[in-house]
C-alpha cells in the first residue's frame, strides 16, 4: 500500500525556496530627498527613518538603491506603490 502523505508531498519539493526579488528605486531630477525618504518610510514597513534617509542618499550618490528584497507578490505591491508616488523605479529584479 502507498502512503498517502508520500503522494501529496514530495520532501524535496517541498524544501524548494520561493525566489526573492529586488524592489530598486532610481535616481532622477524631479523628486526631492524628503519625498523619497517620506515614500520608503510610509510604504515599505521594515524601513526606519534613518534607515529611508539612508537609501535615499544612496540613491543620489550612485543613482540606484535596493529598498527591499523579498517574495514578488510583496515586492509588486511595493513596487506599485513607490510608482504611484512618483519614484523612479527599475522593473522589479530576481535575485
């Protein structure tokens, strides 16, 4: 007799961990340092003030930053939401 569980999960499926992706703001003329770092704080949870200064500066001084690394349903909405901020964003990258 077949085991049941053996046919409904596969261990080694099981293990396999999902991709994470990188949410990447660029650098532009338009928005100001305080509405970047305004726009981290607000919309991505984990991001300190300090922490969204940070990442702003970073994004001036080599015009691109990381904000958030993790599962593409987040990151999309991330993502969406830093857009409809007006940020500059790179399409959303696998790690």
């Amino acid at each position: 007799m077949i085991n049941s569980l053996d046919t409904v999960l596969d261990q080694k499926k099981s293990k396999v961990k999902y991709p994470e992706v990188r949410v990447i703001v660029l650098d532009d003329n338009f928005n100001t340092f305080q509405h970047v770092a305004n726009c981290l704080k607000t919309i991505i949870p984990s991001i300190s003030e300090e922490t969204a200064w940070d990442l702003t500066i970073k994004v001036d001084k080599t015009g691109l930053a990381e904000v958030w690394r993790g599962n593409l349903e987040q990151a999309e909405l991330y993502y969406e939401q830093l857009l409809s901020k007006g940020l500059t964003m790179a399409p959303i990258e696998k790690t």
